[in-house]
C-alpha cells in the first residue's frame, strides 16, 4: 500500500474523530484505532512516508496524533 493511501485513510479516521468535542479524547481514540486496527506493516510504511515527505499531508490533528505518540505507534523494523 502506498504512503499516499495510508495518509489518505489515516485522514479520514481524523475527520470522523475530529468532531469530537474532547480533543485529547479524539488524539487517544485516533491513537488506539490505528494500534487496533492498522497492521504493523501499515504503520510502519506510513512513518517511512513522513519520514520520507514529510507530514504536511496529514491533518493537523493527524499530524500530532503520529508526532506525539509516534513511540506507541511505530512498530520496530523488521530485521
């Protein structure tokens, strides 16, 4: 899967925890969601993209929900 569709899929998450009025609230939910349900390999390649470009493509939600929690989210490589 490519980065642009993970930051594309990742985004959407954003937008539906974004109407959330507790905003540290929707950084956990985001958070837990992606741990839960994203495959380790997808969180991996989606740090490699913004590693790679950056994280301007990401909402600005999104942006610090993987800035802030980047330790819980990133898998280790795979060696």
């Amino acid at each position: 899967m490519t980065g642009e569709k993970l930051v594309g899929m990742a985004n959407q998450i954003g937008g539906f925890f974004a109407a959330m009025p507790d905003r540290d609230q929707a950084i956990e939910d985001i958070a837990s969601h992606l741990r839960r349900m994203w495959e380790p390999r997808m969180r991996r390649a989606l740090y490699a993209h913004i590693d790679q470009v950056g994280a301007g493509e990401l909402s600005a939600l999104l942006q610090e929900v993987v800035t802030t929690r980047r330790t819980e989210l990133e898998p280790p490589a795979i060696k």
